[in-house]
C-alpha cells in the first residue's frame, strides 16, 4: 500500500505542478498548443491521487468517505476525459464547428462537469470530517476544482487562471501530505 500511496503522491504532485504552471504562463501568453496540451493530459495524473487520499484516510472517513471517492474517482475520470477533448481536440476545429456540436455531446460534457463537481464537493467534505489531511488544501480542493468544472465553457480570463493556480497548489500540498503519512502512519486495511 506505501507504493500506491507513493504513486499517488508523485502523480498528484506532477498533476498539480501541470495545473498551475500551465496556467500562470496562460497569464501572461494567453493558450498556447502547449499549454493546451498540459492542462489536457494533467487530470489523468490526479486520479492516482485521489486513490492514494481516500487510502490514507479511509479509516476515519466514516460512511461517506467511500461514496464520495467513487463519485469523484468516476467524476475525474468523465471530467478529465472532457479537458482532454476541450483542450487537445476541440480547441483546433473552427468555432463554427463547435459552436455546433449536436446537444448529446454538449450535454455530455456539461455532465461530466456536474459529477465531477458534485464528487469534488463530498470527497473534500469527507476529507474535512476525516481530519487526516490539512484543512487548507482540502478546503481550496474542495472548492476550486468544481469551480473549474463549471467555468470550464467559459473564456479563460485571469479569475480562472487564478483559481487554477490555487488548485494545482492544494494538489502539491495535499500530495506532500500523503507522501508524509505513507512515511509515518500505519494505515487501516
């Protein structure tokens, strides 16, 4: 289990490093294809992460806890799949074209972004209750990223920037924190 919880840290540090580096360049360029590109493959590196949390605290979670990390485990992965095709697909059609796509689809990433937001919601709602992890970067977790979910169709503007830089940081704490309990704590099996 240390190795998973390793794993976690490592990915959701790298995730996290991604998120806000790739958007504090977007301040000062706008998107770029490589900036794109980093925000598009970043959520595939948070879902070790999110493992690796509800590993760490698990025990004191209570019932909640497993509910929300399978909401936002599935979230993440709907969610993340949607950024990917936002940011390294969609981005170079015409407007013409997306600004067309049938409303399955439409309706599709609009859900993505509500379970998404939803799990992200209850997931840092177990992981305050939990107290294994600190409170900050659960909270700013907890809030920021179903804020990113829902601004997602919006133009980038220095608000979302900002928030994303906020989020990429909560993921390298939140990281730091489950790198230092697969060090010292015993964990619940």
């Amino acid at each position: 289990m240390t190795t998973t919880l390793r794993l976690g840290a490592a990915t959701g540090a790298a995730c996290g490093l991604i998120i806000a580096l790739a958007s504090a360049v977007e301040i000062a360029t706008g998107e770029t294809v490589a900036t794109s590109f980093a925000l598009g493959i970043a959520p595939a590196l948070g879902l070790p992460l999110i493992v690796a949390l509800h590993l760490g605290h698990r025990g004191d979670a209570r019932g909640l806890g497993s509910a929300a990390y399978g909401l936002n485990l599935v979230g993440l992965g709907l969610f993340g799949g949607a950024g990917f095709a936002l940011n390294l697909v969609l981005v170079h059609f015409d407007p013409v074209v997306t600004d067309a796509l049938p409303g399955p689809v439409t309706a599709a990433l609009l859900g993505s972004a509500l379970v998404f937001a939803a799990g992200t919601i209850l997931f840092g709602i177990a992981m305050l209750r939990a107290g294994v992890y600190p409170r900050l970067p659960v909270a700013v977790y907890a809030f920021a990223f179903p804020l990113i979910a829902l601004l997602a169709p919006l133009p980038d503007n220095l608000f979302i920037s900002a928030v994303h830089i906020a989020s990429g940081a909560a993921l390298v704490w939140l990281a730091s924190a489950v790198n230092a309990r697969a060090r010292t704590a015993p964990l619940p099996v």
